[in-house]
C-alpha cells in the first residue's frame, strides 16, 4: 500500500506541456482517443485493465470515457460509466467537510485541541482538529507500519476497528512518547482521528454520518462507504483491483487484489466512487453553495506549504503545492492555481484536477497501485485538458 494513500509532490502535472494543435475530429472521439492510446501505452508497465474518465465544463454535462475489463481475467466483461473504483484518500476531503458542518452547528471548534474530545490520546494533546486535517499535527502515519503491511498479505480480510489503527503508531503505556514530526507530514492516522472526533460528538457512525448529511443530499448515487464489508449490489460493480508496487508491498506486486473490506482506510480513504460522482462531488465542493458556506470553503482552502507547513496565502510559481483541508492546490505558469487531488489504495488510484477559471473538472479512476517511478498518469490528464481547450478557445486561462 502507498504509505500515504497520495502522492502530493511527484505529480508536477503541467510540466513540459504536450502542443495543442488541429485535430480534425470530434471533442468525443479527441478524448477517447486520448483515453484508448494511454490505456495501450500504460496497461502493462502500470498493471491496470481498466480507466474510467469524466470531464464537465461549466454547467454542461458531464462526459464519461472507459476503456478496458472488470479484471485482467481472461474474458472479463468491459466496465462501463457505472462501473466502481476504491477512491481512496479523495475521502480525506469529505472528512473534512464533516467536520467543517460539525463545527458550523457548534458540535466542535477545530481550532480545539483534539484530545478534548479523544482524551485517551494524551500523548499527542496540543494537536488541534485543523491541524489534523492540513497535515499540520506531527501523527506518525499508521499505514507506514510493517504491522500493517504484514496484516494485508497474512489476513487480507481482517476487520480493522479506528482504535487498532491508531494502537499501531500510538506510544506504549510505560514509554516516553516518540517526538513528532515538524511542520507538514502525511499522515492517515490524523484522519482516523478525524472520523473518531466525528462519531464521539454526534453519537453516530462515520458511515451513518457520511450518508445522512453528504451522500444523500447531493444524491451520490454512485459513491458507498462499504465498511466493514461490500453488499452484494456494489460489489457486482467493483472494477478488481491490482497491486504494482515492489517496494512497500512486495509480496502483492503484480498479483489482482480483491475487493476485500476497507476497513483499514476508513475516515482517511474508505470510499469508493465512479468518475461522475467524484465530478460532482469536487463541483458542490468548490463551485455550488449548498454544501459549504463561503467562511467554510475559506476554511477548507487556507493552504499551508508542503515545504515548511506554515500557513501561505496561495500557490505561486515558487510555491507550487499547498495543502488545505483534505485539499491541494497546485500553480502552473500557464493556467494559474488549479486544485487537485489523488487517492490510492493497495489496488486502486483515483484524481481529479479542478481549474477555477474555467471551471474545467476532469476525473479518473485506475485499477491498480504503483511505485512512484511508474505513475504516468500526467500524459492522459494533460492531453484531456489540452482537448478541451483547443476545443473551445475561450476557455484558456490567462495569468499574465
């Protein structure tokens, strides 16, 4: 498994930029051709049978793109627009938005210390909520843990509880506690404590709470939180995973990863999605007023810097990624500060680029984890954003 579940810094997205030109053919038939030649391309290096892709500009509609199979079974039935990926640490921004309403009906104040709520995690007081969402609080990651690790090979269908996670990195009775980190680091433990925080103030589960107050009033119909287990009718439409990285889980690479439960990522990336929820999700996240008050998306998008973790005003091209709550903003020299993001899991990645100019949204999903060294997802996003520029001109960002 990535020890984040995200990758925040290897994905300099608007790098060496390919050159827009005349293509003499459909937007539909641009992207799904861009679709089906990365899908040829990166299947075998990156160990994926299937891509799913939407995009949405402005108040039209939005357009979805697949290539591939459930599995890399031979005759597996190809997916489709409905077909389900693990999303994982997308998750992290609807923790995040929890907690935000919470605070908003003066369930919390995340300027509190967390362990006001979670005093039996007294080793770590002095964190407060928000600096558990912005990657500020110093946790140790659980999901760096051989622990862990060792328990997906040995026991893939292990129920984990929040309170086991946490256990994993939390200091030993008798031991003096470990130093923290400094400044920012990624850690899922944070959001595990996050979702803690939500069920001890509202007396209800994390899965209970994410439905009642964000799944069913934005009517996600195509997003689940299958915890501890899948019911039969969304695991008819999970697209199986794959594992491709030799460095933090050896003993998986190359082989499928059932959709077992995801009870290991929880409140930090438990979450499963196709591409045309995730649109609407990051459009009622950043763009539609039904989900957050303005002083709430300000919360949600005061960035801290992934150099040092003190607070910056905005990405520039010397400040390229800040971390907000469960969100990121990257810069480009082109296009300006867009806002981004990518899940992972031990079988599955998930992005989704938003460009507030021009209110461009792209989403994809793949069923597969890799090393750093091989994800190459730049080429797909970048020639999709590029098709729908030179599609509609207008559209261009400008920033000098």
């Amino acid at each position: 498994m990535k020890k984040s579940l995200f990758m925040v810094g290897t994905l300099a997205f608007f790098s060496g930029l390919p050159a827009g030109g005349a293509w003499g053919e459909s937007l539909d038939n641009k992207v799904q051709t861009i679709l089906d030649e990365h899908y040829q391309n990166r299947r075998e290096p990156e160990f994926f049978s299937a891509i799913q892709l939407s995009t949405k500009v402005g108040d039209g509609d939005i357009k979805t793109y697949v290539v591939g199979t459930k599995s890399h079974a031979p005759n597996s039935p190809p997916i489709d627009a409905k077909s389900l990926f693990q999303i994982g640490s997308i998750t992290k921004s609807f923790t995040s938005v929890l907690l935000l309403q919470a605070e908003a009906e003066n369930k919390v104040n995340l300027g509190d210390d967390f362990t006001t709520y979670l005093p039996e995690y007294d080793h770590w007081n002095g964190v407060t909520i928000t600096q558990l969402l912005n990657m500020t609080s110093g946790l140790p990651n659980y999901s760096d843990s051989p622990t862990l690790n060792y328990g997906f090979v040995q026991s893939p269908e292990r129920i984990w509880q929040d309170k086991e996670l946490v256990d994993v990195v939390y200091p030993q009775p008798n031991l003096p506690a470990p130093p923290l980190n400094t400044g920012y680091a990624y850690t899922n433990t944070a959001y595990t404590l996050g979702g803690l925080v939500l069920e001890k103030v509202y007396g209800q589960s994390y899965a209970e709470l994410i439905d009642k107050k964000l799944l069913q009033p934005l009517e996600l119909n195509n997003t689940f939180y299958p915890i501890p287990s899948y019911p039969p009718d969304i695991l008819d439409r999970m697209v199986e995973g794959s594992s491709f990285n030799p460095y933090t889980n050896p003993e998986l690479a190359g082989k499928p990863v059932a959709n077992g439960n995801l009870s290991w990522a929880g409140a930090a990336g438990g979450l499963v999605a196709n591409t045309e929820d995730i649109i609407n999700w990051v459009r009622a996240l950043f763009v539609e007023d039904q989900l957050l008050s303005t002083e709430q998306k300000t919360q949600l998008t005061r960035l801290v810097s992934l150099i040092t973790g003190k607070l910056i005003d905005g990405t520039t091209s010397e400040e390229q990624r800040g971390f907000g709550l469960g969100v990121v903003q990257g810069y480009h020299e082109d296009w300006g500060q867009y806002w981004f993001y990518q899940g992972e899991t031990i079988g599955h990645r998930s992005f989704y680029l938003y460009f507030p100019c021009n209110e461009v949204i792209i989403s994809a999903l793949f069923n597969s984890a890799v090393d750093d060294q091989n994800n190459d997802v730049k080429p797909l996003l970048v020639g999709v954003y590029e098709a729908l520029l030179d599609d509609q001109p207008s559209l261009a960002c400008k920033t000098k």
